[in-house]
C-alpha cells in the first residue's frame, strides 16, 4: 500500500478496537504513508500514536471527529492537523463528551427499566479508557446474547425508530468548523453519502459546511460507490475544497472494514491529497 494514506482511524480511546500504537504498528505494516488518528469527541489518543509514529517511521496526523448538527440530523466533521492542547477544541471537546454522557445514562436507565441488567459500571469495565457510546452498548448486546452481532444491536435496540434510541444534543456545523480551524486544524466534510440526503440536500450541506469553515471533502470512502466517489470529488471541486479519504477503521467493532484498503480492497486514498490538505489549514487558506 505504499503511496497511500488512511486519514479516518479509530482506535481504543473511543470506539475502535485497537490501541494508539497498535494502529500505527498496522500502518507500518502496511506500508501506509500516513495515519490520521480521528476519535469520536477525544484526542487522548493522539499523544501515543504521535510517539508510536516516530518510533516506527509512519507520520501520525493529529485529528478528531465530531459530531454537528444539520437539518436534525447528525453529520459529522473531522479535524485533520489539529493542536490537541487547544483550548478552544478542548472545551467543545468536553461539552460533546457531556451530552455522550447524559444520553449513555438515560439509555442505560431505560435498559435497566425493562430488566436488562446493563450498567455504566459494566460499560466502563469493559473500555475504561474510551470516550463511551451506542457503540460500546451494543457490544453490551452482543457480549450478553441479546444480539448476534453489533450491526443486529443497531438494527433491533439503538437505531433511529428503536426501542433505546435516544438523540444527543450536538453541536451546530459552524461550532464544530470553528472548534477545529481554531486548533489549526483543517474541517473535513466526512462521509458525505452516509446521511442518506437526496442531490438537493447533500448539495446544500456541502454549501453550509463550506460557509461554516469546513475545506475538504472526505471523498475516498470504503461505502462510496465508484458514482459516488465520482460525484463527491465533483463537489469538492465545485465549492474550492481540498479532498480527503480514508477507511473509518474501527478494528474488531467493524471486522469487515480493514485499514487503508476498506471493505473490498478498493479503497485507495493517494498519499497526494496531503498537499492540498496542508495547504488548506488555517494559517495558509484562513476561514
């Protein structure tokens, strides 16, 4: 896989699978060209992985995913090269941890209300150092027979229209753009077709994050039909945005995805988008 990249990892500080140096060990042994470390609402990963990486030789890119809100639904928007010490990102980062916490209670309240005998106790034992959500419930499911599999949790207990679905609180587009591009960060539009919008919409979504400070597009993506990838590199060409890609890997929680190459082996994010990624941070295209 020389001359590629995977700027969307996950790893045990949310709700990947794998350690911070475990990833960058699985980089280089891909011989991957660069990693981004893009945890949901944390950056406590990134200390590890930075120093992993210069131990073995992979350049270990700063980020974080967060979650914002568009339309009522939930859209999210990572920060590549971001300063994980800022103190602007650090407290948005707080905030979207508090709203995980509040929703995790009152869906693990409402589990326990009809019997399941799920607590936050049992939720951290299992990942005492991750930032927890529906995610980490859905092991729960799994782990006690309740579901065959992460993907039956959803489907049958924590998706939209579900028994313990719960919204979360989020934070809006420009919050979310101006917590990155404040920490140095460049704002990438992630996984645009994921939200189901029709042409129309995905299309105003595109323009609002761009008007919001978002100056990239994450185009190459394991769920992206090759149409797909086709239009999101058009948009990203329309509205003067800098294209990214990368697997969204989450190690043994999403088995069928692997890093750098995604579901089929058909990803492939060129090491090339880095130059229009770093021309687009904040010091050199200002939001």
């Amino acid at each position: 896989m020389e001359g590629l990249v995977d700027l969307h990892i996950h790893t045990t500080a949310s709700d990947g699978t794998v350690p911070p140096r475990a990833a960058v060990a699985m980089a280089r042994d891909l011989a991957l060209a660069a990693i981004a470390i893009t945890d949901h609402d944390t950056v406590s990963g990134v200390p590890e992985a930075a120093a992993a990486g210069e131990e073995l030789g992979v350049e270990v890119i700063p980020g974080v995913e967060m979650s914002s809100d568009y339309r009522g639904r939930d859209t999210h928007i990572l920060g590549l090269f971001v300063d994980p010490d800022a103190p602007s990102l650090t407290e948005a980062l707080a905030w979207a941890r508090d709203r995980r916490r509040e929703r995790n209670e009152k869906l693990v309240a409402a589990m326990a209300g009809d019997g399941l005998p799920v607590s936050m106790e049992a939720l951290r034992a299992d990942d005492p150092d991750a930032v927890l959500g529906r995610p980490h419930l859905a092991g729960w499911l799994v782990k006690n027979g309740l579901a065959a599999d992460v993907g039956d949790a959803f489907r049958r207990f924590l998706d939209r229209g579900c028994p313990y679905y719960l919204p979360r609180e989020r934070m809006s587009l420009d919050q979310a753009a101006a917590a990155i591009v404040s920490a140095g960060g460049v704002a990438v539009i992630a996984h645009p077709f994921h939200y189901g919008f029709d042409a129309d919409v995905l299309d105003g979504f595109i323009r609002a994050a761009a008007d919001a400070g978002c100056r990239a597009l994450e185009a190459y993506y394991p769920e992206h039909t090759p149409a797909q990838q086709a239009a999101a590199l058009a948009l990203a060409d329309r509205y003067g945005l800098a294209v990214s890609g990368g697997s969204d890997f989450h190690g043994a929680r999403k088995p069928a995805i692997h890093m750098g190459s995604g579901i089929d082996g058909s990803l492939r994010t060129p090491v090339s988008v880095l130059a229009g990624l770093r021309a687009a941070r904040p010091e050199v295209f200002p939001s």
